[in-house]
C-alpha cells in the first residue's frame, strides 16, 4: 500500500453504515456488519471497501484491527457488488451469540424484501458457524385462524431492542419465559412492494432468544437449510445435524482432524403476531427501547416524523404517551443512562437535537379529565387532585390526591317532575357515575336519590352508564315528597342538585264541553303540572286525543270520533297515573244544513250568508 493508504484490515465501517458490536472473554473481540445499499456506494470508494462482515480484534498499539485468519470474514460475491441490498440494522450479545439483524433480498430470484436473524458463535474467531434464519411480523383479525387474505406482513426491520423480559408476570405468562431471559422487542414497518424502502405503516414484534435459537436447532435439524448464495454464490440445499447445533462448544463439529462449520440459510421463518399496529397504523417507527418500570415493561418508541411514544406492553394497551419532539425523525440510537428506573430518563436524539424523556412520561397536564387521568397507566404516576390531573408531589397537602376514584358530575336531568304515585324513569346524565379503573360501570358503588325516594337503577347495557343513568324512584305506601334535590354518591363521593319535583297534575276544565261524533274538535286542557313525566296520554272516553301542544298549564289535543253521539269521561295519563277532568265531553251528531239564503252575491264579495240546521 502506498504512504497514507490504509491496508484491509485498517477499513472497519462502511459509508453505507455498520453495526459493531464487541464481545469480550479473554480480549475482546469486535463482529462487524457493513451494509450494502447499491445507490448510497461510490465507486471511487472500492480500493477500500469493507468486508461485508467480519470478526477482528484491535491492534496492541490501539491505532487498527487485525483479522484472525483468512476465514474470519465473508464478503458478497462479486457479482452482488454494487447491485444487491444489504442493511445491517441492529446487533446485540446473548448467551454464547452474537447476533445481526438485517434487511435483504428474500431469494436469489426475487424481488422482495424480507428481515433476517444472524446467529454467530461470540467464541468463533474464524467464522465457523453462522447461520441466517427469516423473521416474519403479521397482523390479523382472525388470530386462531390466519389466512393469508386477513394477513398483514410487516417484512422491513427498523429498529430492535433486546432486553431481560423483567418481573411483568403479564409479559411472562404472554411470552412463555422466565424472569431474567433475553427478549427481542423489533419495530417492524410494511415495505414498498418490491423494495426495502419502508412505508408509514409499523407495528411491533416481541421474540424470545431462547424461542429464536430453538427454531434455529429445529429447522437445522430438520434440514430446511440452504447455502448462502450471497456469499458463496450457490443456493443448494444444505445439512448440519449435529444435535448440539443450537450452542457453541469450542470442540464441536472436530471429526477426524477435520474442523467442522456451517454456514447456511435456514428456509422457513419464525412468525410473530404484532402489538400496536392499530395505533401505528399511520406511523414509520424508526427507534425502540424497553424498560421495566414499576414493575410493567415499557415501550418507548420514535418515529419517522419527530414524535415520542410510550405504551404498556400488553396487547389491549394503547400509548399513553404521544408527543412531539421535533418535525425531524428520531434516531434508531437511544441512550439510557443508569439510573433507578423511577427516576430515570432516556436521551432521543433528532437531528442535532437531544431529548431527554423521563421514563414515566413528561406530565399529568394532557390528561384534562378525571377519568382519562385514571385511566392512564400507573406508569405515569399520574391521579387526581383538585380538579386537575397531577402527580402527587404537585398536589397540595390540603387536597386529596387519587388514583382510585373520581367525583361524579350531573349535567341533565329529565324530566324535570313526575307523579307522585307513577312509574316515572329518571335520567341523569353527566361524568363518572360509578367509575371503575376496570373500564366497567359498578353498580355497587352507585346509589341515586330523586326528591326524597331511593331510586332503582335499570338495566341499560346499551348506554354508557360513566355519562348517563336511568334509574326508577321507589315510593313507599307513607312515602312523602322532599325537594327538588337529585342526589348520586358514586364511591365514597356525593354530588347533589336541583333538578327534580314529586307532582301532583291536575285537570282544572276543558274547553270546549261538546264536539262532534266525527271528532277533530281542538279540546284545550287547562290545570297544573300538566307536563309533568316522561309520557302524556289524552284519552277521551276509549279512543286517544292527539296531543298538539303540552305546556305545564295548558294542553290542546284533536278529539277522536265516536260511533254515536254520547257523553265521555276525558283523563290523563302520566307515566301510567290517570288524572280526570271535572266534566264529560258530549258528543252530539255531526252538524247538519238544510239551507244557506241568500244563494247569490256579487263579486266583490261583503254579503252576509245565514246557514240553517241542527248541531
């Protein structure tokens, strides 16, 4: 090499970008992946283009890496250069492994993308045993039957994070794993068809290790394997049964002085159902970073357009965090520096900008009711105080601070007034009327008052019972009215107001006294409390008067007809108490002329006619 001109081993990272990651036992030993983007190379750059990956170890000066041997890297096949897609997007240890996840070709003939897992031997200084395996994120309506028109594949890897799954029994019992494992969480996006290029569509996949591995010793075992035609050109199917192919024995495969290794592509995929696609239907997830805290296992994702978002794992879980950090996207990296989870933050970069976010959200403030408080994860710390959504150190210590229960507000009530003796049915609508944290209405924890009387809540599985009740007063044989007052205790708050009135309706006289058999006649009720309940009844004799107006004084309603003339008995009925006017309606025959004089006017009109008859 002239002056100046690196040698091989001195070009570790790629402009294209890498992923290093160092493994230390006796030294340490650095793995490195260098992407292959075909449009982002230079061809100036091919003197000192990067092996594609590689195992080194830095020189004992510090100023550059040497290479073990002469297999310990592998390099796309010249005719790949230059043309085929190869992102190295994230790398992490566990166990015996080292580990690469990449976004590639899915074959050698096709057009698509897909994501992969690479699995290496961390004692491996040579690269003796790698192998490839594909990772499939789905999304489904039907998860016990999954056909592939109802699925949804999320084939283009973003970003991923690996972690220990915690003390969240939930997140256990889901995963099938023990405290203390290793745990992929990988933020997945929908592709372009036929590119790798990911779309504004993401959704988030969470593996086991010690699932990925068992796939990996089932599929070699089973030899759905081939080689690996990006680097060594062919795609033949391959084999390597040896039963202890899922660790990393220094001795293993060394038959017969022969050093064994493999290095394949295993054919099948290992699938995963998504978490969150609904809520990031509409979002290019480009960062992911679990946390346990309080006990739960938190996800802090970034996205393509600058927003922060933090949501409990669970699969009913929405975010309970999404804000705005800048209109730049966020970075894959995340920082999160030691601290006790409770007090802790993580630093999100955008752009030249740094973020720092606290762990259990950045504030209360959002949350501007009471039950949206509540509701919100117990990671946030956020309750009620005072009318506004707070932590606890920022409530005053006169003030009661919640995250149990919210005081219930009345907005409405209807009707206004109903019969003491009737079957009136009250509504009463406003905010957190018997407000469980389950998201259920509990009966148990709601008594209702109206003037005085218990009032029984009904049955109402189709209406929202946090913003609206319905309840029938129960009155007792002495019961006697007091009030107007509405009272609802909701837990161990109480809320009261005006709003309804035991009456008594009452029928002062009707007008007119008579009408004819064929009906039609306008009658005028007039008395008191008249529109009193929830449902008024005119009845004259049998047959329904219908009503044209109601006030509380006043009623009119068109008389129906009757077979003969007779005399009828007109009632109103309120929430099914009948209420009697003090005279009977007459019904006569209908009006009969038998002569009009004169029988000619003028044109211009201004003649008295005279009709003559009876009724």
């Amino acid at each position: 090499p002239g002056q100046g001109q690196p040698v091989d081993s001195d070009v570790v990272v790629s402009p294209s970008g890498s992923q290093v990651l160092n493994v230390e036992s006796n030294f340490v030993t650095f793995f490195v992946g260098n992407s292959e983007i075909p449009w982002a190379e230079n061809p100036s750059s091919n003197a000192t283009r990067p092996h594609t990956i590689s195992v080194r170890r830095m020189k004992t000066s510090q100023n550059g890496f040497f290479l073990f041997s002469n297999t310990s890297h592998m390099d796309l096949i010249p005719s790949l250069k230059g043309s085929y897609y190869l992102r190295y997007v994230h790398s992490f240890h566990s166990g015996p492994f080292t580990y690469f996840l990449t976004v590639q070709r899915v074959s050698r003939d096709s057009k698509a993308y897909h994501t992969r897992v690479v699995r290496m031997c961390s004692s491996d200084h040579k690269i003796r045993r790698y192998v490839e395996m594909p990772l499939e994120c789905i999304s489904t309506d039907k998860r016990r039957r999954r056909s592939s028109d109802d699925v949804k594949r999320f084939n283009s890897l973003q970003a991923a994070h690996v972690t220990k799954v915690g003390n969240d029994v939930e997140l256990q019992k889901q995963l099938k794993v023990e405290e203390g494992e290793d745990v992929l969480f990988a933020a997945f996006a929908q592709g372009k068809p036929n590119s790798p290029e990911p779309t504004a569509s993401s959704a988030v996949c969470v593996m086991s290790l010690k699932h990925i591995n068992k796939m990996f010793k089932m599929y070699m075992q089973k030899c759905n394997t081939v080689n690996l035609h990006h680097f060594n050109g062919s795609d033949t199917k391959s084999c390597y049964n040896l039963s202890s192919s899922d660790d990393c024995d220094l001795h293993e495969g060394i038959q017969v002085g022969k050093e064994g290794m493999y290095r394949l592509q295993v054919t099948q995929f290992v699938q995963r159902l998504e978490y969150w696609h609904r809520d990031l239907a509409n979002t290019l997830v480009t960062s992911i970073t679990v946390v346990p805290v309080h006990g739960r296992t938190v996800a802090y994702l970034g996205t393509a357009d600058g927003r922060h978002i933090q949501v409990l794992f669970s699969r009913f879980a929405s975010p309970h965090v999404n804000i705005r950090l800048d209109s730049r996207p966020v970075s894959a990296s995340v920082v999160l520096p030691d601290s006790a989870a409770s007090e802790g933050a993580l630093l999100m970069a955008t752009g030249n900008k740094i973020t720092k976010i606290p762990l259990i959200g950045p504030g209360c403030g959002q949350l501007t009711t009471c039950t949206s408080c509540l509701l919100s994860s117990r990671v946030t710390q956020c309750g009620w105080c005072d009318g506004r959504c707070t932590r606890r150190n920022q409530c005053p210590s006169s003030s009661v601070w919640t995250q149990d229960y919210c005081a219930p507000v009345i907005t409405k009530i209807v009707p206004a007034s109903g019969p003491v003796r009737g079957s009136t049915s009250v509504t009463i609508c406003g905010h957190n009327f018997g407000f469980d944290k389950t998201e259920n209405f509990k009966t148990s924890m709601v008594t209702v008052e109206v003037a005085g009387a218990p009032c029984k809540l009904a049955r109402q599985d189709h209406i929202n019972r946090w913003t609206e009740m319905q309840c029938s007063p129960v009155l007792s044989g002495n019961f006697t009215p007091s009030g107007h007052t509405v009272k609802v205790s909701s837990g161990n708050k109480v809320v009261k107001t005006e709003g309804f009135t035991f009456v008594d309706p009452l029928i002062k006289h009707i007008f007119p006294t008579f009408g004819p058999k064929s009906g039609n006649t306008m009658l005028t009720i007039r008395g008191e409390f008249l529109d009193a309940g929830n449902k008024q009844v005119v009845t004259v004799g049998k047959a329904v008067c219908k009503i044209q107006s109601l006030t509380s004084t006043m009623l009119t309603c068109k008389t129906p007809s009757q077979l003969a003339p007779s005399e009828e008995l007109v009632k109103l009925t309120v929430d099914s108490v009948e209420f009697r006017a003090p005279v009977l309606f007459t019904y006569n025959n209908d009006p009969i002329i038998h002569s009009i004089q004169p029988l000619r006017s003028f044109v211009s009109g201004g003649c008295t006619v005279s009709a003559h008859g009876s009724f």
